[in-house]
C-alpha cells in the first residue's frame, strides 16, 4: 500500500478512483491497510478514496495533539480544492474527523465515525499497551478484534515495534493525553452535519453505549451496530461495513 502513496508537500496520501471524496482517517495503530475493503468497493460506485498518513510520529512534539492533526485535515482538504467532503475516521480517526467538523464545518458534508475516542476517556490510555513483552502485546491487539485471528503476526509486530520506540511511545501518550482533553461531550450538540456511526456490538476498546451517547448527542446521526465485531469493524467485517455506509450514502443524497 505504502508505495502507492503521493507525496506533496508535507501530505502523503493514497487517492484511488473519481467522484465524491471521502477522506479515510486512520486511528493511532491503524495504518493505510486497514481501510482495503473501503479502498476496494467505493471507487466503483462513484467515490473518490483518499487517506492521507496522519503525522502522527512526525509533527513536533508540542503539536502531537488532536487539534493539529484537525487542522492537518483541513489544510489536506484545501490542498485538493476540494469544497465540502465526507470525513470517515476509526478510533483516533474518528475523533480527528469530529474535530475538524466542530472547527470547519463548511468543508464537511458527512462524517463518518466507528469505535471513534472523543466521548470515553480510557479509549486511548487503556487500550494502548505501554510496555511488555510480546506474548501480552498480543493479547492486548487480539482484544481490539472480537476474532482474536484478526489480529495477524503483521499486526502485533508492527505494535510491538511502536511500543519499543521511545519517540513514538512519547507520541502516543502525548496524543492519548490529548484526546482525554479533548472530550466532546459539550460541542457535539451543536454539530448538524450528517453523521453515520457503525459499531461493533463487542467493541472492547469503546464499548457500545459510547455509540449510543453519540449518537444521542449529535443532533443529525444514525447508528449502525455490527454483530460480532470489536473496534474496528471496516477491518473485521468489510463487507457489512461497505453496505451500511453505502446505503446510508445513497438514502441521505451523498
């Protein structure tokens, strides 16, 4: 995936297909690949995919925070001159795309959320493994994923090597410390945009009444639960990820 990313400037980022864009956020462990089934279906039905890599392990320590990478994504949208877009985040992601709502609503015509921090404090610190060797590594990613399998030797490899990187650990708890000052509880009534949520119903990392608080916060939303499913449902379950945002795409006019 990595060596078909555009670089430009300070954005590098992976663009498939024509049409409405959709701007894919990834979460903190989640890299370019866990959104191959969007990447797969929605070029072919009139979409535009584009995921930029978030400077998560780059940006200068002081601005390894929420709001500079929603900034980040504004600036990315400017960038491609695009005027309006639908934001789709995991995780961290999903929080990125809720703050770049809340400080550019004009640039956003839709946002998409699944297993998204901003609402549950422990979302980022707890799930985050600080240190350990890698058996309990990877006991830590198999309980992001309801099928423990997903979890694949790639996966526990790559947090294993995130973990033991002293400047990506100082990152990610500078991000994770971030996120907790970044609770949303209070702006997202006076969001209006148009907001899908899609959860996993056995999401360990943020657990389903999350989904349900957001969704009773924004004022515009509709929730989508996936049946055996953890925190990253585009990952476990493409396919029913595909069709509920295809459809809810397709009955809102996007």
């Amino acid at each position: 995936m990595s060596n078909h990313l555009r670089e430009e400037g300070k954005f590098k980022y992976l663009e498939v297909g024509e049409g409405t864009p959709i701007i894919v956020l990834h979460g903190l462990m989640g890299g370019l690949s866990n959104f191959d089934g969007v990447t797969e279906f929605f070029p072919a039905k009139g979409y535009q995919i584009l995921i930029p890599e978030l400077p998560i392990y780059t940006m200068p320590i002081l601005k390894t925070n929420v709001k500079k990478f929603a900034e980040y994504v504004a600036q990315f949208i400017d960038h491609k001159g695009f005027e309006n877009v639908i934001l789709l985040g995991n995780s961290l992601g999903g929080h990125i795309g809720l703050l770049c709502t809340k400080l550019y609503p004009k640039k956003v015509k839709a946002l998409v959320i699944t297993g998204s921090s901003g609402l549950y404090e422990s979302a980022m610190g707890e799930s985050y493994p600080k240190r350990g060797d890698r058996d309990y590594i990877q006991k830590k990613a198999e309980n992001v994923f309801y099928d423990p399998k997903v979890a694949t030797k790639e996966i526990v490899d790559e947090v294993y090597a995130s973990v033991n990187d002293r400047n990506k650990l100082i990152r990610t708890l500078s991000i994770a410390k971030s996120a907790i000052r970044h609770n949303m509880s209070k702006d997202l009534p006076k969001m209006n945009t148009p907001t899908c949520i899609i959860w996993g119903k056995q999401d360990n990392v943020t657990p389903p009444e999350v989904a349900e608080e957001f969704h009773e916060l924004l004022p515009d939303s509709d929730l989508f639960w996936i049946d055996k499913c953890g925190h990253a449902a585009m990952m476990e379950h493409p396919d029913e990820f595909n069709d509920l945002l295809y459809a809810w795409l397709q009955e809102r006019g996007f």
